[in-house]
C-alpha cells in the first residue's frame, strides 16, 4: 500500500517538535507510519513509547487516543500488580500466604490450599485448565454459573500445588478475590487508588461477575495510551515521574521467569507472576521481551534493554491471527529500533559528538502526572533512562 489504511491515524515526534529528533525515534515513527499487516479490520490502537515519552503512535478502524478496549487475559498481569501492591502496603502479609489466610470462606476447600505465589504462576494444583471444556474449573463453565464464588470454592484439586502449570481464567480470578478480601476494598477500587490514578489513568471501566466480583482475570477496559503507562511502570522498576509507586524487587519479582512454557505457547519462553517473557531474535541479537497478553492480540510489551514499551490494543478476539500480528509489529519496531541505533553510533562517530536527543512537548506526547500516592524517590545513577523524575 502506498498509504495509511483507510480510517488510521498516525502521529510522530516530527508532528510535535520543532526541535532535532533523535534517530532511533525517527525510524520507529516511520516503522508505525509504514506498517500495513491490518487487512483485517479489527486492529485498534499502537502507542510507542521510548525512554518515556511517546514517540509513535497510530489509531486504526474508528479508534481514537480516548478509545477503551477489553484487554481480556492482559488484565491479569495488572492484577498480579495489584496483588503486589497489596502485600507492599501490608495488607497481604506473605506472597506466599495460602488463600485461606487471605480468604477464610475458603477455608476447608482446595482452594484454601493454595499458596498466593502458586497461584500468580499458574500452578494452584486445581482442576482448571481452559484448553479442556471438561475441566471442572475451566473458564466457561465459572462465566455460565450462577454463583462463581460457590463455584471457584468447589473446584477439586487436582495435584499438589506449584507442580504444574496449567493456564486458566480460574486462579487469577481467585487470586482478585484475595486481594479483594485482604484489602477489604473491591478489587477495581484497590487499582483506581493504589494504580490507576497514580498513573493518571481517569478513563477506564473493569467488568463485574454475578457476585460483584470484579473480574480478575480480565476484561478490564483500557485506552492504548494507559496500557503503555502500565507498561513504563513496569519498564521503570515501579517508578512513575520519580514516585516509586512499587518496588524495584516487587517488579522484579513479578517479571522473573519461574515456568517454562515454550514448548506449548510459540509466543512465550516462559511464565512469571501473570507476566510472560521471550527471547525474541531482532538482527542476529536476541532481545528480551516481557509481555502482558490478552486474547485478540492485545498486548503490553516491556522492552527494557531498548528502553521501549509497546502498547497494542485489537478486536480480533478469538482469531489467532491476533497474536501473530501483534508479533509481528513488535519484531518490525525493534527491527527498526535496531537499524535507527546502528545508524545513529555511524553518524555519531564520522561527527565525533553524541546523538541529538528529541525534543518532544509534555503536552504532545509525556504521560501527565498522577496523584502522588507512594514515597518519592530521587534520580539515581541506575535508574532507566527516563525514569528519573519529573
């Protein structure tokens, strides 16, 4: 095609600054600008961000900035954060807490059983797997039953927790029901104080269950824009415009690959708490890749070794071609994140001075300051770039 898609909206750093850009910015705005895999029709939204500040970011088929979008299973990776964030304000007093600790109705039950941290792995040892429709506890049968709670507490065991993994909508519901029962708030209003407004995300919406549940293990509604907040959180070891808003180790611990699933998923290599990770080959390099997933290609990709964050938002639920094409963009941004950088340390060199850096309005393309809701941390030598402060 020699044009944008019809209906998609594209803007870069040159649309927002009079200023030089910085090369590797340019070729990743020209990567989004000219990419055309959407023959589909249901590809919604692409925010790039690089050492935080958006610097692409594209809107296709009658989606705008302001567009929500069920996220589905991507929102269990923001429920692992939530479940972090309930054990760093003392509300959850051990990750490794059995839910019953959590949640005494689930005392006497299989459930009950179930370590925290097994459950943020996938590996609760309950009889629940989605890939199975005759699994006890598997995700239709949970969304079909008239009461879910009674539901969840009565699917069986089937092996000892921590063993297995097996992937299901099941254990990170529960897992919002926990933090839900340890913080005495519903799990939606937990994120809107403790994670949503401390990133300035106002415009959002997260689905109840027939018991007022909110929905753990998914449909939340976001804009691309707040999915790529959430990532440069992660990006940014907890910190967002010099708050540490979760701890360096909190996020460490959530992104560290515990279960290897490779063999099973061609996208990932591994699990970790709700968070998934690829060792994905860009140029003759490998680059490491952590991800939050939802059906449909919906994707948060944290890129830390490129300082990027890519913020996917599509419609294509139930259709594989969803992932692969939301692979595929993302292998396309970092081609051209590659080539920008090798074209930038080439000029950088026959110059003999350093790279420009791009000079981008906050009001054009920062993320907006959120309410200060954790301690401030100061600049440090170490922290990633653009995560500094203000």
């Amino acid at each position: 095609m020699a044009g944008l898609l019809a209906g998609c909206q594209s803007q870069s750093p040159a649309q927002a600054t009079s200023g030089p850009l910085d090369p590797v910015d340019v070729v990743l705005a020209a990567a989004l600008r000219d990419w055309h895999g959407d023959t589909r029709g249901d590809l919604r939204g692409i925010v790039v961000m690089r050492s935080g500040r958006i610097v692409a970011e594209r809107y296709d088929n009658g989606a705008s900035p302001d567009s929500l979008n069920d996220i589905r299973s991507a929102g269990k990776s923001v429920t692992a954060l939530l479940a972090t964030l309930a054990v760093e304000r003392g509300a959850i007093p051990d990750i490794d807490a059995p839910l019953k600790r959590l949640w005494p109705a689930s005392s006497d039950t299989a459930v009950g059983e179930v370590p925290l941290s097994a459950a943020l792995t996938m590996q609760s040892g309950l009889d629940a797997f989605d890939d199975d429709p005759a699994s006890p506890g598997n995700e239709n049968k949970m969304d079909e039953a008239p009461d879910p709670i009674a539901f969840a507490l009565a699917v069986p065991r089937a092996q000892a927790p921590g063993l297995v993994y097996r992937y299901n909508s099941l254990t990170a519901y529960l897992v919002g029901v926990a933090v839900t029962q340890a913080t005495g708030q519903r799990l939606s209003d937990f994120a809107d104080v403790q994670l949503f407004r401390p990133l300035g995300i106002t415009q959002w919406r997260w689905a109840q269950d027939k018991a007022g549940q909110t929905k753990g293990q998914g449909n939340l509604w976001l804009s691309a824009r707040s999915m790529a907040r959430i990532g440069e959180l992660v990006r940014c070891e907890g910190r967002y415009r010099g708050n540490q808003l979760v701890s360096a180790a909190g996020i460490a611990a959530l992104l560290a690959p515990r279960v290897p699933i490779g063999e099973d998923d061609p996208y990932a290599d591994s699990y970790g708490r709700f968070w998934y990770f690829k060792a994905l080959p860009i140029g003759g390099e490998t680059v490491p890749v952590h991800f939050a997933s939802g059906n449909g290609g919906n994707k948060i990709y944290v890129i830390p070794t490129r300082n990027l964050v890519v913020a996917i938002t599509s419609s294509a639920y139930g259709q594989g071609y969803g992932q692969r094409r939301s692979q595929a963009i993302l292998q396309a941004l970092l081609t051209a994140a590659q080539r920008g950088a090798v074209g930038a340390r080439s000029t950088s060199g026959s110059a003999g001075s350093g790279s420009t850096r791009s000079s981008v309005p906050s009001s054009a393309t920062s993320l907006s300051a959120g309410a200060a809701a954790a301690t401030t941390a100061a600049a440090s030598p170490t922290a990633p770039p653009g995560c500094g402060g203000d």
